[in-house]
C-alpha cells in the first residue's frame, strides 16, 4: 500500500532556468506520497509530468526481486501534495524536496531512475551527487526550442483532452485496445497492453495533476548540459518515442561523454509499459554498481 510522509525541505533561494519566479529562502514543509517495495540496493523511481508512481508498475516487481524500490509520487502530481506556496516547481526546489524525501525516509544516496521530468530530475540528482548512479529514460532537457514547443504543445493538448472527456466515455475508452490508443497512444508504442484500470487512473491522474501548468512554465528554458562525470550514467530512448524525438538522445550522450546511451526498440516514450523486460533489465544493470 502506498505511504505518504511528511517532512521538511530547505531551498536555497534563486531561480532556475525556466522558473517564473524564484523560491523563498528558508525552510518549508510538505508530504510525498510512494511506493515500496523489495530488498537490496535503494533504487529510487521518478515519473513524468502528468503521471504518477504508477506509471512504473510493469516492472515494480521485476525491479523490486533485486533492488528496494522506491516509486514516488511528485509534489503537485498523484496522491502527492503541491509544493506550499511562494515555491516554483523549478530544478532548484524540486531537487531539495526529492533529496529530504529520501532523507526522511532513511535511504542515503540511492540509485535513481527516472523518465521524462524524472529522468531531468534524475540526472539533477546526479549532478548534484545526491545519488549512487542515474538511469534517464527519455529525459526532458535536451531539446531544441521548436522540439520543446512541440512536446509542450503535445502536453498541453493530453491535458485539455483527459479534462473535456467525460469520466463514462473515458471508462468505455478503456474497454477496448482502440480506445486505449485513443487515450494513450503518445505516450506509449503499445497502449492496448495498458489495462483499462491503469488507463483510467493515468487519465484521471492527468486531470487532476495540480503541478501540471506550474512544472511546464519552469521548463520553458530548461536546458540540460551539465555533464556527470562522477557516476554511472545510462541514458535510454524509445526507438518510437513521439513526445520528445529520440535525437535528443545523441545530443544527451554529447552532454554527458561517459553516459551508456540504450536503444529501446519498438518503445515509446513511456517505455515501462511497452517492453517492461527490457526497461527493466536496463535499470538493474544501470543500478549494478555497488
């Protein structure tokens, strides 16, 4: 059963690229909701923007045979709260508030994994050494500008749509691999294997994402170019990724020389669900090093 902890976190103030206003200095406040499971090496989950810890269920158990799996929700996104206000849902914040998360929890620098947003936030996290080693699955961050505005755009639109949808026409949607694809085909190369359960949570859970427009307006410049030099680094994308194109994975081995760059064939941007076998066998060996 999903748990949710209270804790503090401590900003240091600024503002990151992206972010329409900085974040009050000081200490502040707020709960995450996560799943957890298994034993051995902490491996720390992050999902995408709109979505929650769920997204990573196809290979939880998979993951959790070998590793103590952490899959959070993200502050405004899932069953977590929003960030308290005055704090923008910028690199600068939300990177303190997944470092104390682990802290409050008792896990010190734990493997991450993360797609999309994660997987930016996942190689923050490594930038910042706050982790043992980074696997970014399609991460956001190494767009050009009319890639961003695309992908933005995409979002934007998955959002109007999950909000004027019917909650019964969005049930019968999932009933059928084609309704499914309706829902869920930008995100995921296979989406008649999504369940109609999951479907309809992911749906809902985009509805109601109140993070959702403030983690977009932090990320209007946000540009990933920092290498890691430190840590094992895989980064792996889609080879049918059609949110944020799989030429931005060239431009991320380019940041990061040392990065392990994994073709995920016949995936799309939410990998877990399409091939759970392969994303997972990529993370294990990404999170191998102890």
């Amino acid at each position: 059963m999903p748990t949710r902890i209270a804790f503090e976190f401590e900003t240091p103030g600024g503002t990151s690229p992206g972010s329409p206003g900085g974040t009050q200095v000081g200490r502040h406040t707020t709960s995450l909701t996560y799943e957890r499971r298994g034993s051995g090496a902490p491996l720390l989950l992050l999902h995408g923007i709109g979505h929650q810890w769920q997204a990573w269920e196809p290979v939880l158990d998979i993951l959790a045979a070998e590793r103590d799996v952490i899959a959070v929700d993200l502050p405004g996104f899932g069953a977590s709260e929003g960030l308290p206000q005055g704090c923008a849902y910028d690199l600068t914040t939300v990177t303190p508030v997944l470092a104390a998360f682990c802290t409050a929890i008792g896990v010190e620098r734990p493997h991450v994994a993360g797609n999309s947003l994660g997987g930016l936030l996942a190689l923050r996290l490594g930038h910042e050494k706050a982790v043992r080693s980074v696997t970014a699955l399609s991460p956001a961050g190494f767009w050009t500008e009319s890639e961003r505005r695309y992908a933005f755009g995409t979002l934007r639109a998955m959002r109007g749509a999950a909000l004027s949808l019917p909650v019964p026409l969005i049930d019968r949607l999932s009933r059928t691999p084609a309704g499914r694809a309706v829902l869920t085909s930008t995100i995921y190369a296979r989406p008649g294997r999504r369940s109609p359960e999951a479907v309809v949570a992911e749906t809902h859970a985009l509805r109601e994402a109140t993070g959702f427009h403030q983690t977009l307006a932090a990320g209007r410049t946000v540009l990933f170019r920092d290498d890691i030099p430190s840590l094992p680094v895989t980064i792996a994308w889609g080879t049918r990724d059609r949110l944020l194109l799989r030429r931005q994975g060239v431009r991320a081995k380019q940041a990061i020389p040392g990065a392990r760059l994994v073709r995920l064939p016949g995936c799309g941007h939410v990998p877990m669900n399409d091939d759970p076998a392969l994303v997972a066998r990529v993370i294990l060996d990404g999170s191998s090093t102890d």
